[in-house]
C-alpha cells in the first residue's frame, strides 16, 4: 500500500525533543512517525530555527516549517499530530481543519485551556468530519489494559475503593490520571476538593489538589497530591473485596494481589499472584498509538481513545476548579451529551 503522508505541528519535548539524543524506545510523535513503515513522515512546523537543526538530526528528510500555512498549502497530509501548547489549540485546529484535508489528527493532552474551547474543538472535528484521537498514552499500555480486564471480569471481585497518588497539575498530568481512573474503573461522577499542594505547576496556572471523588456507581476513591519538587509520582491503587491491583512507578510496574487464608495469622491476607515489570522500557506507547493510528486511517479501526475522552477529563479538573473555589464543596462532574 502506499504511505501515509504525516506532519507534526509543535517541535517542543512530545513533539521532537523528547528523542533527542535517542531514548531505549522512542518518545516522541516526530520519532514514532519516522519509524513507522507505514508513514512517510514529510513535514513538521516549529516556531524556531533550533527546532529544525534538532528535527535534521533525527529525520533529514523531513521538511521543517515556521509557517504553518505554507506547510498546510505545499503538503498534502493524510495524518497530524498537533503538540502545541493548549492554549493555542483551538485557533490552530481551525486553521488545520479548513486548511488541510488530514483524516485523522493526534492530539496532545489536556485538549485545551478550558471546557469551553474543548467543546468548540468537538464541534469543528464533527463540522469537518474528522478522527481526533487524544494521547493519553497509558490505554495502549497492555498493563493498563489487563487492569481493565481484570476490574470488567471480576478476577477480584467487586471494586471497592480507589486510592490515587500524583504530582504535576489536574491538566498536565492530572488529565492522565482521570482519564486512567475512567478506563479501567469507571467515570469520576463527583470531586471534593481537601487542599491545594503546591507544585512547579503552579507557576502554569495548573494546580494540584488532593480531593476525594466517587465513581459513577458509587465507589469512593481519595486521590492524594505531591510536590514535583521532591520527585514525581503517579500511582493507582484498586481495591476490591477479594484482591488489589497497584500500578506504580508511572506504569512502569503493575502488581496484582489475591486475599487467600494465611498461613499462621487469622484471617485473610494479601497474596501476589502477578506481576508485570519494566512495561515501559519494553515497548514504545508513541509508537504502538500511532499504529493505532495507522489502522483508523487504513481499515476504519475504532478510535482507542477519542476526543469525547479528551472532554471528560476536562470536565472532572473543571470540577476540582470549581469545588476550590467553593471551598471544598462537593461538585458534579458534566457528562458527554449523546
């Protein structure tokens, strides 16, 4: 089959500069497209010359932009990844839709600033009638993905409670976070903001909070805020009544526990009876979306992870937003309107 023609519009540390020098597996949207047999990786935009200078390091062939009208015009796209900063989404994505006829894009997270500019941003990915897919990175985790099973079969029983642990901002890695939580247990209904952790975030306009929530059944969780500044963090505890499931070290372990009768103290206990190590330095996630990706494009393949996913995480740091400001009033989560 012929190639996918793809571009990348932002060339900051996701876009490009994650790879530079190459990583053990590839990072970033720049290296997964130059890699992948399916693609021609033909153009990317950037808004400094250094960027193009790191981008011939890692792809010569590909051609650098500081205009993104003149790439739109010359280049005939079929997929882009868009790593700009949120806040400039929505009027970068009006151009790209008008201008160019790229089926699918990959989007970074959080989608935008705001509900509202998110929102805008669904109406014009359905106005033009194109495939947004949104890089929360962990739903091509097969980890991740057997903590879905595990949660949806029953393998521990009934889902009990949730404990959280992270650093870095409710959009910055907060978006992961929910969007986690989602996938594997369920959509966060409701949040109740505790207290504001302070975080190199802050100095973003992104801030951090320890809030209690519940899931759409009914199921409790506690997600509990660090300080980046002392090291980073982002782990999942699931509890049900016969068994745990902890994801750590960002994803990188996942261990899966078994209540059983110990062996001389009364009752029961916690048993290992899994695990899956290392996940991270054994596959690329950039690498495996953007098969994904080439999938959508060549067979129609359902998105893994759409825009609608992108608005719901949105839609729950909106809550924690609104709850602070309320000092600490439980406040209800928006849903996606069918």
């Amino acid at each position: 089959m012929s190639k996918y023609r793809a571009a990348v519009i932002g060339l900051g540390y996701i876009g490009l500069k994650a790879d530079i020098p190459r990583k053990h597996v590839p990072l970033s949207h720049s290296l997964a497209y130059r890699l992948n047999p399916h693609i021609e990786f033909a153009a990317a935009a950037g808004v400094r010359r250094e960027q193009g200078e790191m981008l011939a390091l890692l792809a010569p062939e590909t051609k650098f932009y500081m205009d993104l009208d003149t790439m739109l015009s010359e280049q005939q796209l079929d997929l882009i990844s868009i790593c700009t900063p949120e806040h400039v989404r929505l009027e970068l994505l009006r151009t790209v839709l008008s201008r160019s006829e790229a089926r699918v894009l990959f989007l970074e997270k959080p989608v935008a600033t705001t509900v509202q500019e998110a929102e805008a941003i669904a109406e014009l990915a359905k106005r033009y009638k194109r495939t947004v897919v949104v890089n929360f990175s962990r739903r091509w985790s097969e980890g991740v993905r057997q903590i879905r099973q595990a949660v949806v079969s029953g393998e521990f029983g009934t889902l009990t409670n949730i404990h959280v642990r992270y650093t870095r901002g409710i959009g910055n890695n907060g978006s992961h976070l929910f969007d986690l939580i989602r996938f594997t247990a369920g959509p966060i209904a409701e949040v109740q903001v505790v207290r504001q952790v302070a975080t190199n975030m802050d100095r973003k306009d992104d801030p951090t909070f320890s809030f209690l929530f519940s899931l759409d059944g009914g199921v409790p969780g506690y997600a509990e805020a660090f300080d980046d500044r002392h090291f980073l963090m982002f782990e999942m505890d699931l509890y049900f009544d016969k068994g745990k499931i902890e994801l750590l070290r960002t994803g990188d372990d996942i261990r899966f526990y078994t209540a059983s009768e110990h062996a001389s103290v009364q009752g029961k206990h916690l048993t290992l009876k899994r695990e899956e190590t290392n996940l991270l330095a054994r596959v690329s996630l950039i690498q495996l979306a953007v098969e994904h990706i080439v999938d959508i494009a060549q067979y129609g393949a359902a998105p893994v992870c759409t825009l609608d996913d992108g608005l719901c995480s949105l839609y729950v740091a909106d809550a924690l937003i609104r709850s602070h400001q309320n000092s600490g009033a439980v406040q209800t989560v928006k849903r996606i309107e069918k």
